[in-house]
C-alpha cells in the first residue's frame, strides 16, 4: 500500500532554454511586428472602402465589398502551422495577415 506524499515531479529537459529558439525568432519581436501590422491594417480598414466611393462606386457596395476582402486574410491564419514547421517568421507573417485585416 502506497503511503501518500509529495507529488512527483516531472521534469522536462530544458538544455539551453533562454525564453525563445535561438537564431531563429525573437518572441517579444514577433510580437511587436503583430501589433504594429495590425494598427496599420486597422487604418487601411477605414481607407479602403472610401477609395471605392470615391471611384463611384455606391457607399452600400463599397463596404459590403471590403468587408468581404478583408474577411478572407483571416483564412492565412490557418496555414501558420503548416508554414511555421518551415520558418517560423512565416507564421508570423500569416499571423499579421489575419490580425492586420481583422481589426479592420
């Protein structure tokens, strides 16, 4: 019979972890780049749909039609994975598609 204790404890190997992979990305970097894309994305949100009108196109039309654009670039998001098993700046950069746009 098994005498209660302390937990055991699992540890995982942690060889030269400093808080991101080295030589490939920085997190707080790849942060900062999400973010910023993401403002500017926010301001092209708002851009976009005025320069349809102001090309004629009707104000009903204009924005049904880029909302349906900028819903797509949130579709990028789920090829992250796939991209960031090759580099992972590349996840990084369909991450900032679909932020970018979605906050539009």
């Amino acid at each position: 019979m098994k005498t209660p204790g302390k937990p055991r404890r699992i540890s995982l190997p942690t060889r030269g972890y400093q808080g991101d992979v080295p030589g490939i990305i920085s997190w707080p970097f790849a942060i900062v780049v999400i973010y910023t894309v993401a403002t500017f994305g926010s301001i092209f949100g708002g851009w976009l749909p005025k320069k349809f009108i102001d090309g004629g196109m009707d104000a009903n039309k204009a924005r049904k039609l880029s909302m349906f654009i900028f819903a797509l670039f949130p579709l990028t998001v789920l090829m992250a994975s796939r991209l960031g098993e090759i580099n992972t700046w590349l996840a990084v950069a369909t991450i900032v598609c679909g932020s970018a746009y979605l906050s539009a």
